[in-house]
C-alpha cells in the first residue's frame, strides 16, 4: 500500500480557506497546538503545516490517548521527540489539561524575554490549534475553559470558521476548522484517515475502508475481532460481514444480511471509541 489508487479525498474549499487565513494571521500567533490523533500519529499530522505555522513555538498534543496502543503509539512520540519536537498525550475528556497550561506558560515566558530584548511589551500567549478534523480541537478548548464555549461533534467539520477564545487571564486561544490536504500521496495514510473518522462518511468507499478496517484489526489485533466479532479472520470479507451481521442483527426481512447496516456497526464502533487500544500508524512499517 504505498501508491494512492483509491479515490478517497476531501479537500472543499473551506479547508483551503482556513489554510489562507491561518497563513495570514500567523504573525499573531506565539504558540501553535497541533493536534493529532494517537491512534495515527503519522497519518493525522497535515503535511503542509510547516509551510503554514512557519517556526512557531509548537506543542504536539497526541488526542484520544486512550483510545490508542500506547506501545505502538508510544514509539511515535518517541520518533517525534527525537525530531526536536514537544509531545504531550492526552485524553481530553478526562485528563486536566494541567501540564499543558504550564507548558504553555513556560514557553510564553521564554518569548517575552525575547520580546523584552527587542524592548517590545509582554503580552499574553495568542496560541493556534490546528489539526485534521473530528480530532478534538474543540472539545480541548472546552476543557482548557472548562465549559462549553465551542461546538464539538462526533463527525469531522463541525468547526467551520476561526474563532478567538479567551483561556483564564493569560491565554487566548484560535480555534479553526479541521484541515487535510489536497491529495493523499499513500494509499495507507488515506485508509487511516478514513478509518478514524477524519473524512466525511458520505465521501467514503465505504465497503473498501470497513475491509479496510477489519484487515487491520485481523493482522495487529486479532482478539478485537474475536471478542467484538466472534471472528478469527478475513480472508472472505463476505463471510466475516455475515457472521458480524447475524451477530449484530443487521437483518432484513427473510434473513438476509443488510450490510449497509454492518458497515455502519463496524465505523460506529471505531467513532463511538467502542474499540480502544487501537494504532493504526505501525512506526515500523514506515522508513524516514
Ligand atoms: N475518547 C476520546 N474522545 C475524544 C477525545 N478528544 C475528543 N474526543 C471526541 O472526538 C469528537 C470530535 O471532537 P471535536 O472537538 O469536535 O473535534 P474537532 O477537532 O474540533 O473537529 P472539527 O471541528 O470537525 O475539525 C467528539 O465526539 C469528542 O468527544 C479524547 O481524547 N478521547
Ligand atoms: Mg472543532
């Protein structure tokens, strides 16, 4: 799976927008959150975001870090670190986002120093989060104020415009629509993304991305199929969305299988974080 042979794509116009108008308003910006998602470390960071955030003060914030492997996935911070970058993991709906305030400060404080050289005032700390969609940019700010400030959703674009919140006395935070790129160079990063709930359902080859799924679950994490599926292999997609459908019952009348249905069964799962301890993003099937 190197090659992107398949269709999957969702670039509309807001998200070359948003790209524009990050671009435009950057100067503003002291610090950037980049949020990916822990389940895909390599395959959720936008790919063009350096041409973008340009050098900005940068804190990746691994989401959904209870969803993930954390082997697997620790591997990646691990490369990432590696890289020079500042990785923070992070259940937002559980964990207090604690660490990442007072990272948040320390790095502030380093920038008024410089400011201060250059005899500029202080000011407070202007951060951008940015990340694919349905990541959980909103839901973070949500809990950095502690209350419900932005729209949140369990589906990718729920944001739509660049919104300025304000966090306690010393943070002011840009929320802005998830973002991907034009074109999925490898096969593989296009699945994932797919698979995780980046992209739009309607857009998807859904039963290429559900087959897709399950292969992934069947070679990495065989006992997830076991015990949510009650099955032990793929090698005949029809028998194993069968037998998920009787189990399930994704009937129609006369008994048939309604796979339209199972399809569904199979993406809620992933979307509702029915099924945990999933990576996708294996660091080892990847040489940089
Ligand atoms: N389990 C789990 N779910 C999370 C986490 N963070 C966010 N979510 C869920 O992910 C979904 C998407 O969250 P949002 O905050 O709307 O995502 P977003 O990045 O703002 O999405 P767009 O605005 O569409 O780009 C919601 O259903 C959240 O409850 C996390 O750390 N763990
Ligand atoms: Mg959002």
């Amino acid at each position: 799976m190197n090659e992107n042979k398949t269709n999957i794509n969702w670039y509309p116009g807001h998200m070359a927008k948003t790209k524009r108008l990050i671009k435009e308003n950057i100067n503003l910006i002291d610090i950037v959150y980049e949020v990916v998602d822990a389940r895909i470390p390599y395959s959720s960071k936008i790919v063009d975001i350096d041409e973008f955030i340009q050098n900005k003060s940068r804190i990746i914030i691994m989401s959904k870090y209870d969803l993930c492997d954390k082997i697997e996935t620790n591997k990646w911070i691990k490369y990432y670190e590696e890289k020079g970058y500042t990785v923070l993991t992070l259940d937002i709906i559980n964990d207090k986002p604690n660490k990442l305030i007072d990272l948040t400060n320390k790095l502030m404080e380093n920038i008024n120093n410089e400011r201060s050289k250059k005899g500029l005032k202080e000011r407070k700390a202007k951060v951008l989060i940015v990340g694919i969609p349905n990541v959980g940019k909103s839901t973070l700010i949500n809990r950095l104020v502690n209350k419900k400030v932005v729209k949140t959703g369990n589906k990718p674009g729920v944001t739509k415009n660049l919104d300025w919140i304000r966090v306690g006395e010393d943070i002011e935070l840009l929320d802005s629509p998830g973002i991907l790129w034009p074109k999925f160079e490898q096969e593989l990063v296009a699945f994932n993304l797919a698979s995780l709930t980046a992209i739009k359902e309607e857009v998807l080859p859904i039963f290429e991305v559900v087959t897709y799924i399950l292969e992934t679950l069947e070679k990495y994490y065989p006992e997830i199929l076991e015990n949510r599926y009650g099955i032990t292999e793929v090698n005949d997609i029809y028998e194993a969305l069968d037998t998920i459908g009787k189990k399930r019952g994704c009937l129609i009348k006369g008994g048939e299988i309604d796979y339209d249905r199972v399809f569904n069964v199979i993406l809620n799962d992933i979307k509702e974080g029915h099924i945990k301890g999933i990576t996708f993003d294996r660091r080892d099937n990847y040489v940089f």
